[in-house]
C-alpha cells in the first residue's frame, strides 16, 4: 500500500451528519407539505370554518365537549393505525366494541365493585381477541382480511344471541362516569372530559411506543415484509402485537361508549369502516409502511369535524354519506401523489451509471460498496 | 410440475369440502327426519345460491385484478329501486328498466375503475367511497320500498326448469360465459397478468388500466343483474336489500373461499361457486337444524377462518420459492403507494 492510498482513504473525513436537516421552522413546514402533516391543518381549516358557521363553537366549553365525543373514535383509530401500517386490516374493530359495551353491561351491573375486576376482564378478552386475529393471520396465513371478517361475523352474532338483539341494562353510573363524566369546574373550559385525558395519554404512549424499536420495526414490516423477514425480525410477534393493539384500542373506545351511548349490540356498528377512514384521511397507506400516529388521530378529528360543518350548514344527515365518500377518495387520490412527489425516485438511479473505475478510487461513505447497487429489483 | 399440482390440489380442496359440507348437511338433516336431496330442499338451496352467486362472479374478477369491491350491496339495491321504479308494475316497461339498470350499474363501475387506476386509489377506498356516494343518494332519495315489477318479470323468479330455478341457470350461464372469458380471451389472460404483478404486466406492454377497468364493469352489471333478481323475487324495489345481505363483505368471503387468493392473479370462477355453494348449504341445514339465527353468523365466521386457513397453508407451500409473494393483501396492496 502506498501512502497515497492511506491519504486517499483518511481525508474524506466523514462529516457528522446533523441530528435534523434544516431548521425547525422548515421542518415542520416540509412536515406539513406530506399527507400525514396536512391533516392537520385540514382539521384547523374545519375548525375555523364551524366557528364562522355556527358561532356557538366558538366557546371553548363547547370545543373541548366536542373533542371529549370524538376520543372514542381517535382511539379506535390509532388502534386501527398499528394494523394498517403493519400492512393488515382490522375489520372486527366495531364487533369488539359491541361485544365489550355488552360485556360491561352483564359483568358490572349495578355493583360498583366490580368496576376494576370488569375494567380487566374487559382488558383481558381485548387482548384475546386481538392475540387470535394476530395469531391466525401470521402463523396459519389466512388474509387479515378474512381472519378479522370471521371474528367480526362471530362476534356480532355471539353479542346478538346473548342480548337478543335489543338493548339491555346499563352498567353503574360511576363506570359510565369514564365515558361522560370529566374533572368539573376548571377555569376556561368550564370541563375536562374524562375520554380526552385517556385520549391524551393513549397519543403519549402511541408516540412513544412508535419511536421505539417496536414501532420502528413495524413500519418496516409494513414496507417490506420481505426484507424484513430476512433481516431476522420475528414478523408474526410484531404483527400480532399490532392486532392486540387494536382490539385493545376498540376496548377502552367501547368503555367510553358506554357512557355515551348506553348498552346495546349495534353500538360500534360500522366503527372498523369509520376507523379505517380516519386512518386514510391521516394520510396513512393502506398496505403499510408509512404514516404518523397522530396523524390518524386527527384523521377521525377531521372526519368528525366535517359531519358537524355540514350539520351546521344544514345539509340533511342523509347525504352525509355521499360527502364522506367523495372525501376520502379525493383525499387518498391527492396523498398518493403527495407520497409519490416526497420519495426518492426509484426508476432514475438504476440508469444511473453503476460503480465504475474512476468511483472506486473515492468510496463515498454514504454509498453501498459495489456489487449492492443493482437498482430496485 | 410443482406448480401444476398445486392449481389442480386448490380447486380439488374446495370442491372436498363442498362434498364434506353436503354429507354433513344430509347426515344433520336425516337426523332431523328430513331429506336433504328433496326437491324442495335442492330448491332452496339454488335459490339460496343464485343471489350471491351473481355478486361473487364479479367479485372474483375484480378480486382476480388485484381489487376489491366494496360497493356492490349498494348498486344491488340502486338497481332493486331504479328498476322497480322505471318498471312500474308495466309489462311494457321491463326490457327499458333493464337495459337502463345495467347501463346505470356500468357507470358505477367505470368510475370505480377509472378511481382505481388513473387515481391510484387502493380499490378498498375507492369502491368503499363509491358505496357511501350511492349510499347516501339512496338514503336521501328512496323512503322505505319503491316501485313494482309486473307479473311477467317476476317469473322470471318463479319459473322452473325441472328442479331447477331459471334464476340459477342464468347465474351458471353468467359464470360460463366469465370462465371463457378468464380462460380463452386476451382480457382474461391479461386480467390474471395484472392481478399477479401489475408492475410486470406493465413492463410486458399491456395496458394494465383495461382488464382491471373491465373488471369492475363486469362485477357491478352482474351486482345489477342480482339486484333485479331481488326485484323480481319481492317484486318492489328496496333501497336497502343490499347493505342487509352484507353482499361486500360475503361476496369476497365466499371468492376467498373459493381458493381465489386475495392479492390477486390466482383463482378462478369454478372455486368461487363451489364457495357460494358452501354458504348455501350451511345455511340450508343450519336452517333446517332451526339454529338460532345470531348462532348462524358465529358458524359462518368460523367457518370463513378455518375453511381458508386450509387452503391457505396449502398454497403457500407448494408455491415455487421465485414467485413467493408476503400472504394478505400486502402484495396487491404494494400499488396503493
């Protein structure tokens, strides 16, 4: 080796890469250029439309009682997140709600005591729910698809032949409490509704549990499960942690509901295809692979938010349908090419000339060594 | 060889446990006193089949391309309506009030098509939303049942050919005609291409825009054809016959079932109407066995899972490790982003 190679090799010092590209200003900004980001100042377009149209919004009482109504369906939605961005559907979302909203109401009664042991009964056949979907979708193959649409259709029919089908007895009013109740007489607001502190602490743990290496892993499941397998990562453990996830989420969404909504079979009907909704308008893929928690959250906001915009407008409840289908189709159709506009692009390195003599002199050091870079296949 | 034992194993699995589902039907059925090969009983059954049978054809073509269709309960009802509406209890008015019911229905599908692939909408949002469009327009527009088909048109369900309703004939004949279509023609051939990789497809010069968007066509004219089938059998429209069967989601129940996998490009039509018939005959001696009719859908849960999970294993396996695909919808769903 002459000292020239040595030379060669060590001066290309490698410069530290920043923590952050950019400053925070334009990186928030570039945030919000992405679907996931954009959501957000939908919501705040929504938002300050209500208030122009209906003045009553205004009040911050009556803000913070509309956020404590929407909780149920962001937790759904953040539940319905893990499973989406690991690449697998979650349709058995509402037969779980209805099947705990029943349970609640045949377990707890009219006994306050036994609150905290339903509160863990209800927790523990979440969890069982969501450790079968996941089970059955990763170890015996069957598309979550099918998996989730079974447990769906024998959930509801179970939860229909136990009530008959009509509604039975409420629970306690201190359990319902959770679900309508909230922390009285605070300055502003006048009330902090008990479902917006459980949401709060939910999206803290959601962020949390995504920056981990967890999170990290299922994103990554979700874009390439391929590659993901061969890199090691026990792909049927992640992906059932997701589905547990979910049912989880559908668990505390039905607690809450109670106290809305009281007990009966139909409470939750239709929340899987609302969940997934929220999810997408989020500017999460279905298939996996990319979109932010939080974003989903904001994604069942936004929805909510719109029925009231066109509430207030005076739009029949009827057509609500229609303008929610017109929605998240214009919206999946604007995120796909916003996605497609924020990725590298794929087809234009694989022409690029491959290493050739004079590049192997200077090794970039953020380039693969030779013999990796065949293109994308 | 591998690979052509494993397509001849998929079709001959369905087929096993629609025979095991017909011995364990006649068996429960003896056991309650009654024949399960009667007339009456075979009636019911293909009565019971001929409905989603029409859905599940198109759904497997759609499924075949690598989408899904949501939105098929909801052109079943609109064409129940629009139909019943145009027809008017007039004999005069039927062959306008079909022709009209089937153009309307193709519309739909073109736009479901036309979402799919110049949108690059994933077909679950995309048929999801055209299903809450019409949805909405049905809720506002049709209070409770509308309009009547005249006596003529509904012998169209009443009418049998020895044991066998004319309602399943035309249901067969459709599936033959989709068979020729999948296995002769070049949009058939070219539908399997897109549904197996689009991506491939597209490097191999097809235009990968035409099968899907003939697809979903295809799927929503034969969701219209099922829903005057409706029309014909309670002879008023009803705005919500559709979302009641839960035509969506049973309809790709029973393609899945019917060994057609979920990604797309692997399947075919003969295995979805063994599927459809699967249902029917669990439906047929459930209700003969008078199972609670809450229990019926707990069954057909299970069943759905566990019938899948056979073949599922099964396919995976024997599949040439080249063209191993991840299970679910990850591999169709690849397009979406």
């Amino acid at each position: 080796m002459s000292t020239t190679s040595i030379t060669t090799t060590e001066t290309p010092a490698r410069p530290a890469l920043p923590v952050h590209e950019g400053s925070l200003g334009s990186r928030i900004a570039s945030g919000m250029a992405t679907p996931g980001g954009a959501v957000f100042v939908l919501v705040g377009v929504l938002l300050v439309a209500i208030m122009v149209s209906n003045p009553n919004f205004t009040d911050p009482g009556a803000l913070i009682r509309f956020a404590g109504r929407t909780a149920p369906i962001a937790i759904a939605a953040m539940g319905q997140y893990y499973v989406i961005v690991s690449g697998e559907f979650d349709l058995s979302m509402g037969a779980v709600i209805a099947a705990q909203v029943v349970l609640a109401g045949n377990f707890i009664g009219q006994d306050e005591g036994r609150i905290i042991p339903g509160l863990l009964l209800m927790l523990a056949v979440g969890a069982l729910i969501g450790i079968v979907n996941g089970l059955v979708t990763t170890l015996l193959k069957v598309p979550s698809f099918i998996v989730t649409l079974g447990m769906m259709l024998a959930l509801s029919g179970l939860v229909r032949y136990i009530t008959g089908g009509a509604a039975s007895g409420n629970p306690v009013d201190a359990f319902r409490d959770i679900g309508r109740g909230g922390i009285e007489d605070v300055p502003v607001v006048d009330i902090i509704p008990f479902p917006l502190i459980i949401l709060a602490v939910v999206a803290v743990l959601s962020v949390w549990l995504m920056r981990r290496p967890f999170g990290r892993t299922l994103i990554a499941a979700g874009d390439n499960p391929q590659s993901m397998h061969y890199s090691g990562a026990p792909l049927w453990s992640y992906k059932t942690r997701a589905f547990v996830l979910s049912s989880l989420s559908a668990t505390v969404a039905g607690i809450l509901l109670v106290g809305y909504a009281g007990v009966h079979p139909s409470v939750g009907a239709g929340y899987e295809f609302t969940a997934i909704t929220a999810v997408v308008l989020g500017g999460v893929v279905l298939g996996g692979g990319r979109g932010w928690v939080l974003s989903a959250a904001a994604g069942a906001f936004a929805l909510e938010l719109l029925f009231t915009l066109l509430t207030s407008l005076g739009v029949t409840s009827t057509w609500r349908d229609t303008v929610q289908g017109l929605i998240i189709i214009a919206a999946v159709a604007l995120s796909a090419r916003a996605w497609q506009v924020g990725r590298r692009p794929r087809r234009t390195t694989s022409s690029d000339p491959s290493p050739s003599t004079d590049n192997t002199a200077t090794p970039s050091p953020n380039q693969p060594s030779t013999g990796a870079t065949t293109g994308d296949n | 060889m591998k690979a052509r034992l494993s397509t001849v194993t998929s079709t001959t699995i369905v087929y096993g446990v629609l025979l095991v589902a017909v011995v364990a039907g006649a068996i429960l059925t003896a056991v309650n006193g009654r024949n399960f090969f009667s007339v009456g009983n075979i009636d019911n059954i293909l009565t019971t089949t001929s409905i989603l049978g029409f859905i599940a054809i198109g759904q497997t073509l759609v499924v075949l391309g690598g989408s899904l269709d949501l939105s098929v309960p909801f052109v079943v009802s609109l064409s129940s309506v629009v139909g019943g509406g145009i027809m008017a209890g007039q004999s005069g008015n039927i062959g306008l009030a079909v022709v009209v019911t089937l153009a309307l229905a193709m519309v739909v599908g073109l736009a479901n098509g036309l979402i799919v692939t110049f949108l690059r909408v994933h077909g679950f949002i995309a048929t999801l939303g055209t299903g809450l469009v019409i949805s909405g327009y049905l809720a506002s527009n049709y209070k409770g049942s509308h309009g009547s088909a005249p006596l003529d048109f509904r012998l169209l369900d009443a009418t049998r050919i020895g044991p066998v309703p004319m309602s399943t004939l035309i249901m067969l004949g459709c599936a033959g005609v989709a068979v020729l279509m999948l296995r002769r023609t070049r949009l058939g051939h070219h539908l399997y291409a897109v549904g197996g990789n689009a991506e491939v497809a597209r490097l191999s010069g097809l235009r990968t825009s035409v099968p899907l968007i003939a697809a979903h066509v295809i799927c929503s004219a034969l969701a219209a054809v099922a829903g005057l089938l409706l029309l014909a059998r309670l002879s008023v429209g009803n705005p919500t016959i559709g979302s009641q069967g839960g035509y969506d989601l049973m309809s790709i129940a029973a393609v899945v079932l019917g060994g057609t996998l979920l990604a797309g490009g692997k399947g075919n039509i003969t295995g979805t109407l063994a599927g459809v018939a699967i249902f029917a005959v669990i439906d047929n001696v459930m209700g003969v066995m008078q199972v609670n009719p809450f229990l019926r859908d707990v069954v057909r849960g299970v069943v759905i899972v566990v019938a899948v999970a056979v073949y599922a294993r099964r396919e995976l396996d024997t599949r040439p490790p080249r063209f191993e695909r991840p299970t679910g919808l990850d591999a169709a769903l690849q397009e979406a982003r």
